[in-house]
C-alpha cells in the first residue's frame, strides 16, 4: 500500500489523543513500552480507555467508538450489562473470593456440561492459557506420550508449548511446510522439538505428519474456527477427518474453543457435531472477568480427582472458580437462549456479506472471513485457508484500515478482526459498514 495513506491515518488518531499521548509518555516510565498486553497495543500508542457502555467505549480524550473488539470477543453482552452488574454487586458484598467452594461453581459446572456432551465433568482457571496448559497436561500423563500437535499461525495462550510457530514472520517460513518455530529467543530447543506443526485445512499433509509421529504425539490442540486466521472456520471434512485419526491412533483430540464456544450453545463442537475428547473454554464463560475451563472425557479428567486418595495432576489456582467470575459468567449462559445466538449469528452472516459488498464495489482486493458473529478482514485476492494464505495478504492495509475505523469512532482488533456482542443493533452495524466505506475509499 501507498504507506503516506497509513502515515495519515496515523496523524489524524494523534491530534485526536492528546491525552492519551500523555499517558503513554508516563506508562512507559514503569511498564516496557508502557503496557502490560500484547494485544492492547498499536503504534503509534493506544487510545487510553475511560470507560465503556453497552457497545461504546470512551476513550481519555472523550472520543467515542463502537466496540467490535469488546475485550478479544469476551465481552459477548457488552460492557457493563445491568444483569451482570447487578450480579457482580450482590456477590462483591457477599465476598470475592473463598478458600472453599461454592454452590456456584456446581451450577456453572452444569450448565456447561449440559451445553457440551463431549464435556462429562469440567474444572475452573483463570484464563484461557491455563486452561489448554493443563488440558495438554493432562493428555500427556494419560497417554505417556510427550509430544503435542498443533497448527501453523495458531494462538492458544501464552504458556510454553503452544508458544511455537504463532506468528512465525514470512521470511522464517519453510517453503516446504510448516516447521516448529519459537515464537521468541531464548526457548529451550526441546520444546520445539517437542512440538508438531502442521497445516490449517490440509488433511493430506496433517494425516502424514500425525502418522509418522503418533507413537510419540499426546493430542492435538486446535480450534475448529481458526481466531488468528481471521475466525476462520476449518473446512468440515478437515475437522472430521482429524477427528477420525486421532481416534484411530490414540491421540487426544483437544478443541480450543476459548473464542469459538460464542457460535452455539455448546460451541463450534455441537454446531457441527464433532466431539474432542477435551475442551478448553474462557473469554464469555467469564461475563467479563479472567476465566478459563477445561474439561471433557471423565477417565481424563479423573486424573485431576483429589478425592480417592489424592489427584495424579494437582490442579491448583488461588482464584479458580472464584465467585466473582461464576456469578458474571452464569448471568452470561442464563441469557444466551439458542433464539439469541440465531440472532447474534443471523447479524454477523448479514454483516460479512455486506462488508465484502462495500470492498467488491470500491474494487478493493479483500476477502471477509468469519462464522457465526465473529468477522475477520484481510487485503488479498486469493481464498484464505491456513496461516501462509492469511499473512500473503496486505498487512499494512489491515494497519490502516484499524486506524482509519478508530478515526471514524469503531474499535475492532488490530488485525482488523472483531465480534458482535448482544446489544448490537442494525443501526450499529450500518454505522460501522459507512465507517469501512470512507476509509477504504481513503486508504485504497
Ligand atoms: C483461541 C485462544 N485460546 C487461548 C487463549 C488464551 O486465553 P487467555 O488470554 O484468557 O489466557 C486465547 C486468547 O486470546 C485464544 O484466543
């Protein structure tokens, strides 16, 4: 792209921020480049968050944005919800945080289970991170194999066995296929070594690696909807077909739905009727607050049983299944009625559409990709399917296109991704598709 145009944007979003310009000068006094997230982050600094409303966010300078981003997709009822401040106010004065459980945490458990049948019996964490970390643990201890699959250009968490080939830049890529990359200096080469890449969407070349390593391989960790990929949905027959190797050779099938449980009731798994042997959930279960589960088989998950003589994995965590998060997060799963999730679905359909309208007609090379209520945006003229196709596409439009829709009042992810949350409205999505016209005419 013509980069003078994202230089523009650029200018525009600091004569709009002067004060959140300050408040990174002081930030980066105490924090490494004056932040604490890695997805919170966008240069030239990011818009200082005042408080947020429904679907509104405000930023320091009183500048105002409709929310698609709604924290990474978790905020699936909006800021602020009156049902869950309510429920958050009422649990608050009754105490934050116990050193025993709670009634909650059984209702919680349940409501889960019951959405998800490949989920017998469930524990809580305190993120998403946590939770596909002790859902690879625990494959690995019931397998007695080591090694993990997963897949080029997917996120699941922080930890270190996932943290291989996430954003691996162009020019570290085999032309040959994916390799296991670290995602930063420093790693241990064994856990690299430790860890199978394979490619988003392509059976034939997953089937092979899966065999020539599956006497060593515990699970496979992937998400049916690829978030980093622009929420994009594995093909069906790829996600059965990995389903049916991993049974035929013993591995664990773990889904990562930490995004993708917002599609359905019971998440990309029910929709499209594949049972994982493990689930890894976060994000909405948690009504707004650090949340992680993962459950799934019940000879797995009994490992984590302290009851008959102690567990075979410890799990421990000072907040798990703190009051706080199940409180919110019930409110949550009482309100997502399957008539809801037609709704946020039937919107976000409706909404890719006409966002791939807006570029066809500007004759702008761009696809949308996304399922459900969930849309991503990327500047290319061949299909996306796995992480290679995405990161061929413009990433300095994507940068543009973020900053460009920030200055017209609509926050999405930097990678120009986002979420419909229920208190979107028509008007809403009208609003934002106006915003992606004027600033794709600008910046094309
Ligand atoms: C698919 C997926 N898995 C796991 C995680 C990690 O969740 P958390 O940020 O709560 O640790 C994320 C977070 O963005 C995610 O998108």
């Amino acid at each position: 792209m013509d980069l003078s145009k994202l230089n523009e944007e650029v200018g525009t979003f600091i004569s709009k921020t002067p004060k959140s310009k300050k408040l990174q000068e002081r930030a980066r006094f105490f924090m490494p480049g004056g932040s604490s997230r890695g997805t919170a982050y966008y240069d030239p600094y990011p818009a200082f968050i005042d408080r947020g409303l429904g679907n509104q966010i405000f930023d320091v300078d009183g500048n105002q944005y409709l929310d698609y981003m709604i924290n990474a997709t978790s905020l699936i009822m909006g800021h602020a919800h009156p049902l869950i401040v309510d429920a958050i106010n009422q649990q608050a004065a009754k105490g934050t945080a116990y050193s025993g459980p709670s009634e909650l945490q059984i209702v919680m458990a349940e409501m889960l289970c019951k959405r998800i049948p490949s989920m017998d019996s469930v524990r809580f964490a305190n993120s998403g991170t946590e939770a596909t970390l002790n859902a690879i643990r625990v494959a690995r201890a019931y397998t007695g194999r080591h090694k993990i699959a997963k897949f080029e250009g997917g996120y699941h968490g922080s930890h270190e066995y996932v943290s291989v080939s996430v954003r691996p830049p162009a020019w570290k890529l085999d032309p040959n296929g994916p390799t296991s990359i670290p995602e930063f200096p420093g790693q241990p080469p064994s856990v690299s070594r430790e860890v199978i890449v394979m490619p988003y969407n392509d059976l034939v070349k997953s089937e092979e690696l899966l065999r020539r390593h599956k006497s060593d391989i515990s699970c496979v960790i992937m998400e049916p909807v690829a978030s980093a990929l622009g929420y994009l949905p594995g093909n069906i027959e790829f996600l059965k077909g990995i389903r049916e190797l991993t049974l035929e050779l013993g591995i664990i099938l773990i889904y990562d739905e930490v995004q993708s449980f917002r599609i359905g009731p019971g998440g990309a798994q029910v929709e499209w009727g594949i049972n994982p042997d493990l689930t890894a959930l976060g994000k909405t279960i948690g009504g707004g607050f650090p949340v992680g589960a993962f459950g799934g088989r019940m000879d797995l998950m009994e490992m984590f049983d302290p009851s008959q003589g102690g567990a075979t994995i410890p799990h421990a965590g000072t907040f798990n299944a703190n009051p706080m998060t199940l409180a919110a997060g019930k409110v949550v799963l009482e309100q997502l009625t399957p008539e809801c999730y037609d709704r946020l679905n039937s919107m976000g359909n409706d909404l890719r559409m006409r966002m791939q309208t807006v570029f066809d007609e500007l004759e702008v090379s761009a696809c949308v990709t996304g399922v459900g209520s969930l849309f991503g945006i990327h500047f290319t003229n061949e299909r996306v399917v796995d992480y290679r196709s995405m990161l061929r596409g413009d990433q300095d439009m994507r940068k543009a296109l973020f900053l460009g829709l920030l200055n017209e009042g609509v926050l999405l992810q930097i990678v120009s991704a986002g979420a419909l949350s229920t208190v979107t409205t028509d008007q809403d999505n009208d609003a934002i598709l106006n915003a992606l016209r004027s600033v794709v005419e600008r910046i094309k």
